[in-house]
C-alpha cells in the first residue's frame, strides 16, 4: 500500500511570503492527531501544519510549501 503525502510545516511568515492563506480550508486544532485524522476523515489528504493546526488543502497548495 502506498504511503499517504507527509505533513508539510508552513509558518505564518512563510504563508504571508507565499500568498498562502489557510483559513479557507478545513482543519482540525491542537487536540487533534495527525495520524488518527488522517485514518478517519482524510485518507490520502494533502495536509499542512501551521501554528498548532492541521489544515488539509488541495495539491496545489501543498506544492507552494517549502520542504
């Protein structure tokens, strides 16, 4: 089976610098686990972490983020 996409970290310096704004997609908070979220809603999600949320966003916004 193959691997889902690892989880990208994007500071908010970074995502002002790249034009990135996070509020519009779907996320879940500081409580919440990567793994286990990604098992139970999200499957093979893009996912990007920012400050102590978890956003998933489409492909092409995953690219933009460094790492």
């Amino acid at each position: 089976m193959a691997r889902p996409p690892r989880t990208k970290y994007l500071t908010k310096k970074d995502a002002r610098r790249l034009g990135i704004s996070l509020s519009q997609y779907p996320n879940f908070g500081p409580n919440g686990n990567i793994t286990g979220m990604r098992k139970l809603y999200y499957g093979d999600a893009f996912l990007v972490k920012s400050g102590a949320y978890v956003y998933k966003v489409p492909k092409r916004v995953y690219d933009k983020v460094p790492g």
